[in-house]
C-alpha cells in the first residue's frame, strides 16, 4: 500500500492503519480550501509531519507533503482523482447497495436513511448471519467508524482533520451520529473548534444500545479480507450461528463485546481466525477453531478480559495452533 493510501483510508474510516500521530498537527489533513490550510498552517493543526490531500494548486509550505486531487473526498455522489489512476467514489450508504462499484468507494451515513439502513444491515448480520454485499467488498472503506459503533482507538484531531471555510473538524464533514464515545487522540491541537455534527439523538441512542457494533465492525473487516482471497460467502461465529453449536448466540455474548477479539469464520469446510490489531488472516484446522470459540464465549472467569487473554495467548502460539497466514 502507498503511503498516500494509507493515509487516506485513515483519513476516511478513523482507523490508525499503523500510522504514527505527529508532535505537532494531525497525521492526515483533506481540505478544499486553500485559505483554510493557511490558517490551520499557521495555527498549528497542520506541522512538519503532516500529509495534506488539497486540489490541485495549493500550496502548504513546512508541511510533509501537499498529495493534489481534483474532485471531491467528501461528498456523497462524487468522485476523487489522485494522480493518473486513483479514482476514489463517495457513496452514501442507503444507496450505494444498489450501486454498481467500479473501484474503491467510501461509503457515509450522511442522514437519517442512510443510518437506518446501516442498524437494519447490521441487526440483520446478528440474528441470521446476512451481510451487505456493499459492506463485505473489498474495495469499501466505511467512513467514520466510531460514530457507527465501531472501535477506532486513535481516532481524533491527532489522527485526521477536515479543513473548509467553517474551521476544523474531525474526519469527514456532517456524520449524523455524534463520536461521543470515541477515544480521543492524547494531544488535542489547540485551536479546534466545534465539530458542528447534525445529531439525532434517539439514533445515538439506538446505536448505544447495541454494545455489539464493534465486533460487527471487525467482523466487516475479517469478511472483506476472506473476499479478497476468493472466499465470497463464509459465515462468522456469534452472527447467526456458532459453529459448536451449544454456544450462545446472543448479543451479549462475551466476544461480542470485544471488537479487538479474533474472528472465527467459515468457508465450506474451512476454518479461519481474522486478528484484527494486526489485520492478519490464517487458515484453522477445525479442532483449533472450535478450541478459540469455546474460549471466547466461555471464558474461565466472568470478566470479557479473561476470554480475551485465553485467545491472545491462543494466538501467540503461531503457526503451530492455527495454521499459515493468507
């Protein structure tokens, strides 16, 4: 992956993807507006250390790098162009089901159907393990994961800025869910004024509510990388199934309120584990696989830490336990 790129799908999801948070400024700024960079430049949200996404033209001297792009990064229905042959489609999320993508796209909630599409697709995953084709495609990024339910640990002004001729603001413009409950970057930029987020509040609720967001999240991810590798219909453990199947399948689970948990899934007679911190997929004989389930949802002790611990240390094991990585 190219740094650029790496950069802009932190940018656009809210996910570190192994980045470093600068001293100074954000690690990733996209701006449309070249006044705005100059005074964020000069306020300090912008440093040394900065990769700056601008159209073609601006200029930010004292930063890492300006990357030039012509279109939008951030309105729904758009595209942006990055160097001859990167194109990057912004979709909102209700209608980009019924989209037919032609490379990589970010997907946004943008209003109120676009979020109650996302809870339905979701509740849907739970109780009867189907996914959205939108959100299992390789090439989609979901914008905004922490203000989704989704675990995104660095997120904050440290990690990314959207800069426009209102000010400063964390990750892409106008999500419709607040990032309350996101984990904030340890040095906010002094500077940064109000997000400015439309908010519904009986959706932030219903959000709330479903501590399982997270692992479905990560479980998006985990599908995303077996659809890579030629596997387009697996099932995952804790959605709709278990694969021992006295385990329970509830909501309240012990995994599934641990996002950074291992993923177990299925594909015809294969097994495989998806870690997330480290994105690394491997191939599970069967016994190991229904040993790290059991492990999970049964820890030894009542507290979820001690289900993830048992798997951590399943995990460490290496090759011997689980098999190659994909």
């Amino acid at each position: 992956m190219t740094p650029y790129k790496q950069h802009l799908m932190s940018w656009i999801t809210g996910r570190g993807f192994g980045l470093r948070l600068p001293e100074q400024g954000a690690a990733t700024v996209v701006t449309e507006d070249a006044r705005a960079l100059e005074r964020a430049t000069a306020e300090g949200l912008v440093g040394p250390e900065t990769l700056v996404f601008a159209p073609s033209g601006c200029e930010a001297p004292g930063v890492a790098a300006v990357v030039p792009y012509q279109g939008s990064l951030v309105e729904p229905g758009a595209e942006a162009q990055i160097g001859e042959d990167f194109f990057l489609q912004i979709q909102a999320y209700s209608i980009a089901g019924f989209l037919v993508l032609l490379g990589p796209t970010a997907v946004r909630l943008t209003d109120r159907e676009d979020v109650e599409a996302f809870l339905a697709d979701a509740d849907a995953a739970l109780a009867d393990g189907s996914w959205p084709d939108v959100l299992t495609n390789p090439a989609v990024q979901f914008a905004d994961v922490a203000a989704a339910g989704g675990a995104a640990p660095v997120d904050g002004p440290g990690l990314r800025l959207y800069l426009d001729s209102e000010g400063a603001r964390v990750g892409t413009p106008g999500p419709v869910l607040s990032r309350s409950g996101r984990n904030r970057a340890p040095a906010e930029p002094a500077g940064l004024g109000p997000e400015r987020l439309p908010v519904d509040a009986a959706l932030q609720q219903e959000v709330a509510g479903r501590t399982w967001l997270g692992r479905y999240h990560t479980a998006v991810q985990a599908l995303q990388s077996l659809r890579a590798r030629g596997h387009e219909v697996c099932e995952v453990s804790g959605f709709g199934l278990r694969f021992n199947s006295h385990l329970d399948t509830g909501a309240q689970a012990p995994d599934l309120a641990l996002p950074e948990a291992p993923v177990l899934l299925r594909s015809g007679e294969t097994y495989f584990v998806y870690e997330p911190v480290g994105g690394r997929t491997f191939e599970a004989g069967a016994e190991a696989a229904l040993t790290l389930e059991r492990a999970l949802v049964q820890p030894e002790s009542g507290e979820d830490s001690a289900a993830w611990a048992q798997a951590r240390t399943f995990l460490e094991r290496g090759s011997a336990a689980v098999g190659a990585a994909t």
